[in-house]
C-alpha cells in the first residue's frame, strides 16, 4: 500500500477527482479527511469509501469564509490525529471572457482557487511539521501552464496557485514538506460543462478542444487521482515544487 498509515485530508472530496482521490488513497492505505460544502454529495462519497472497507468521515465547510477554513484543518487534525498530506483540491472555473466582467464571480474565482490555497497552507504547516513533514498538493490546471481563451480569470488563478507552488516548495523543504500542483486537462466531472459551455455547444467545443490533445480524448477523474497519488507518496519523496501535468499531451505540443 503507497499510503499505508498516512494522514490525509482531501478539499473538494464530494464529486470528480476529489471523491476519486478518497476513493483511491483509501485503497492505498490512507485514513481520510474529506471536506465540502455540498453534504450530501459529501455523505455519498464517505459511504461508498466506507463500504469500500476504507477510513473516512467527512467534514462540511464553506472555504470561502476564511474561519472556516482555517477551522477545518484544525478540525481534520483532531480527527486524524495529524496531518501528512493535504490534497487542496478546492477550485471554479470563475467568468468567461474579460469584458463586462462580473466582479463578484471575479473576486470567488480569486479567493477559492487562490486564498484558500494560501490559507489552508499556512495553517496546515504546523501540523505536518509535528509528523516530521508532509506532502501539500495543490490543484492548479493545463491553465496555469498556458493561457486559456475561454477562461483568462481561472488561467490567472492558477498561474497564481503554480507560482505559489514553487515558491512555497522552497520555503517548507527544511521542514521536510513538499509542494507539488497537479494540473488537470479536460475531464470528465461535474464541472466539464461550466468550462466547455463557454465555447458553444459542449459536445462541439470538446471537439475542438481534441484536436490539441495527442491522447485525443477527455481525462477520468481517476487518472487525475493517480497523478496525486504519486505526488503524495513516498515515490516522489524527491519531487518538490513541480506542476505536473495531466492532459493527455495538450501542454507537450
């Protein structure tokens, strides 16, 4: 098991890569600390870990409000006893375009993709320090690597949090904790139509979208979970300050 006896909370666990990521670390040996806002979506992916045989409680939380996410690691800690990975996987696609833009969806694509990344980081130091280091994974996005059309405010964003992911990866190396980011291409969740919608129909901006990817098709939630899998685990115990990307080829070209 690549998790055996890890402490883990994953943000954003109710649907597509966060429940997959539950789901898979749990199978690796990992106790679980799952947070969302949505409980009920929540109360689904605990019991299907649960039934899975796997260590899990789920814990409601609104990121957005800065108290509550500092309560949660706090909260997460108790329960789990420590913490030894935190898979911040909490994000939106935010406006698209930039004309007319509406600030209010502006400032939540900031603050939840960036601020909490921040905050949730600054608070979970403490703990990993304790259990001797730990591993912090961030999820950034293709479109912190390349500019998006469709999505300037969520590029932005996530060029943010790979900036932040590099540079807090030399901060923390002498507490021995590393800082990767996962970057996600297109995938199959939830929240595809959010982004796919901005360029028409869906079915046809995903065709579009294709013929960029040399793999030529959208991603599974559960290969992303595996790209943060080996980022939280003892096989990259040499590998800080990395985005790694998970896009079918997109960024390769």
């Amino acid at each position: 098991m690549r998790l055996k006896g890890k402490l883990v909370v994953i943000t954003a666990a109710a649907s597509g890569m966060g429940r997959a990521g539950c789901e898979i670390f749990a199978r690796e040996g990992a106790k679980i600390a799952a947070v969302d806002i949505d409980q009920a979506n929540l109360d689904d992916t605990v019991a299907a870990v649960k039934k899975a045989g796997g260590d899990i409680k789920g814990f409601k939380a609104d990121l957005l409000k800065v108290d509550e996410s500092k309560r949660v690691i706090a909260d997460t800690s108790a329960w789990l006893g420590g913490i030894d990975i935190l898979w911040a996987h909490a994000g939106c696609p935010g406006p698209a375009g930039i004309e007319n833009m509406d600030l209010d969806a502006y400032n939540k694509t900031m603050d939840l993709n960036v601020r909490v990344s921040v905050v949730q980081a600054s608070e979970v130091v403490q703990h990993m320090r304790k259990r001797g280091g730990g591993s912090i994974i961030f999820t950034a996005s293709m479109g912190g690597l390349v500019g998006s059309m469709l999505m300037p405010v969520y590029s932005a964003a996530k060029f943010a949090v790979v900036g932040l992911t590099k540079s807090l990866a030399q901060t923390l190396a002498p507490d021995k904790i590393r800082v990767n980011a996962l970057c996600p291409g297109l995938t199959d969740t939830p929240m595809l139509p959010q982004f796919m919608s901005r360029g028409g129909s869906v079915d046809e901006a995903t065709k579009r979208y294709l013929v960029n990817v040399p793999l030529q098709r959208v991603g599974k939630s559960e290969e992303m979970a595996y790209g943060a899998l080996f980022l939280a685990s003892d096989e990259a115990s040499y590998v800080t300050g990395v985005a790694l990307p998970v896009d079918g080829g997109y960024t390769a070209k």
